[in-house]
C-alpha cells in the first residue's frame, strides 16, 4: 500500500507539472508584436496615494496597449509577500533606503527592482502654516497648543515605526498621545482642525495631496529622526522580466516629479469624491499627453 500511495502521488505530481507547463505555455500575449504576457496585476498598498495614483496611472497606460491590467489593494507586508511569491506581478510604491527597508531585508532576494520613479520623497510631522513653532524640538514645550496630541496613521507603517521609535525618544515626547489609526482618519481630522482654524500636528509624507489642499509646514526635524528624502520605486516579482520584457523596459525609464504627481492626486482625490478613477485618469492624461506618451515612446 506504501509502495502504490507513492507510485499515485508520484503520478499526480506529474500530472501538476504537466498541468503547470500547459497554463504557462498558453499564457496569452499582448499581441504579435509584444510577446509580454497580457495579463498583469499591480498590487496597491492601501491608503498610499502616490501609490493609487501611479498605479492607476501605468493600468490606463498598459491597458491602452493591450494589456489587460488588475489593481489588488492590500496592506504593505502582504503585497511584498505576494511579490515574492509571484501572486503579484508589480509594486510602485517601494520606498528606499529608509521606509521600506525592513521588508527589502526580508524579501529582497525574491523580488527585482525595476527602477527608481521619484527622489523627492520624505517622511514628516507637519503642521498648520500659521502655528508657532518650526521644529519637532519645540513641539514637547507646545504640546498643549495641539491638544497634547500627534495625530498619526496606521500602526505598521514604516512612518509610524519611525515616529515611535526614533522621533518620540529623540524629542522627548513620550508625554504626548500619539494617536494612531488610519490615514483616512488622519486626514479627517486635518480638515476638521483646518476648518476650525486650530493648531495640529499630524505624521505625513511628500508626496501627498495634502500639501496642495492644506496650509501646511514640515516641522524640521534636526536629530534626522525621519531620515532624508527618499526614493520611491517599482519593484516586480523575480521574473517580471521574463513575463514582462516590453514592460519592464517603459518603467525603467518611468519618472514623475512631484510637481506632475500631486497634479494627478489632487484630480483623483480631492477635485473627485469617488472610486472610479478610470475616467478621471483619463482626462489628466489627456492634458499630460506629452509626457504620457514619452513614457512609452
């Protein structure tokens, strides 16, 4: 009976291999003309708007070229695990050498960087312009001017560990609530603070919308507890290159200053109060046509 559970498991494995070799072997291609595979699935971090933004930007681009393209959100960890594992073809919101860095030491020999699409990126604590202080050195001696209160986002993101971990000590405010959900709830209560015209102090980063839609300052942060401008990448799964060539070789040239970035997040986010973004995609690429098609040119 042994012998004949192995000779079956034997069979059946076989018989997956063969299955496996006929999926890949009819995996359909965009075209005669590009032999990259047509299906394609960027995963999105949720709640990273750059991220939002720059993948529902390059699935209008791909689509538009044949492809047929799939936005799957998920949390940080679980997309780099899904990268690594080949469930997800494509990431581009990586963000290195500081944010990210824990998750590159645990997976980065099982994904392949593609390229690096902005360097103008930075962690921060930002305030309200009008509010009297400039550094987060000051902020332990004001703290009752913004309700003893920093206002934070999600728990395991890299800008939270960072705050908790580097800032908070370095700063001496363990006296102050440092209050962490969502960033949906972070920007809640920006705008209601904002409205009401009263001081805030809220964990954020460049790129946002935010900066365009709020009278905003970066408090300096002289103990670089936040660390330097950072770099936000594409990263895909080990063999993007092979499912992907054609791809692969439009994002190694793809850039997008901040400047262009925040004009895309500001039409998907706060000139737009829905989750069809297709359309309004659309129109921003229309009026960046120029710089549209260079990206594929």
């Amino acid at each position: 009976m042994k012998n004949r559970s192995l000779k079956l498991l034997a069979t059946g494995a076989i018989g997956m291999l063969a299955l496996t070799g006929c999926a890949a072997a009819e995996a359909e291609s965009v075209s005669e003309d590009n032999s990259d595979n047509k299906d394609l699935t960027i995963a999105v971090f949720n709640g990273w708007d750059e991220g939002i933004a720059a993948s529902e930007l390059w699935k209008a681009i791909l689509d538009e070229k044949g492809y047929n393209v799939e936005l799957e959100y998920a949390d940080v960890a679980v997309v780099y695990s899904g990268l690594a594992s080949g469930d997800y073809d494509l990431n581009l919101d990586v963000w290195l050498p500081n944010t990210h860095a824990e998750y590159l030491d645990e997976y980065g020999d099982d994904i392949t960087e593609i390229a690096a699409w902005n360097d103008e990126a930075k962690n921060t604590i930002a305030v309200n312009a009008d509010a009297p202080i400039d550094t987060i050195a000051e902020l332990a001696d004001n703290a009752d001017l913004f309700n003893n209160t920093i206002v934070g986002i999600e728990p395991g993101a890299g800008l939270t560990l960072a705050v908790t971990d580097k800032t908070i000590p370095a700063y001496g405010l363990e006296g102050m609530n440092y209050q962490t959900s969502s960033t949906a709830a972070m920007l809640t209560e920006l705008t209601a603070a904002q409205k009401s015209g009263e001081n805030i102090a809220v964990t954020l980063w460049e790129p946002h919308w935010a900066y365009g839609t709020f009278d905003l300052k970066n408090l300096e942060d002289p103990e670089g507890t936040l660390g330097v401008a950072e770099s936000i990448h594409a990263y895909g799964k080990k063999d993007f290159s092979t499912d992907f060539p054609q791809a692969e070789k439009w994002l190694a040239g793809y850039k997008m200053d901040l400047d262009r970035l925040q004009s895309l997040e500001a039409a998907m986010f706060v000139d737009y109060d829905g989750q069809d973004y297709g359309p309004i995609v659309e129109k921003w690429i229309e009026e960046n046509q120029d710089y549209v098609d260079s990206l594929t040119a």
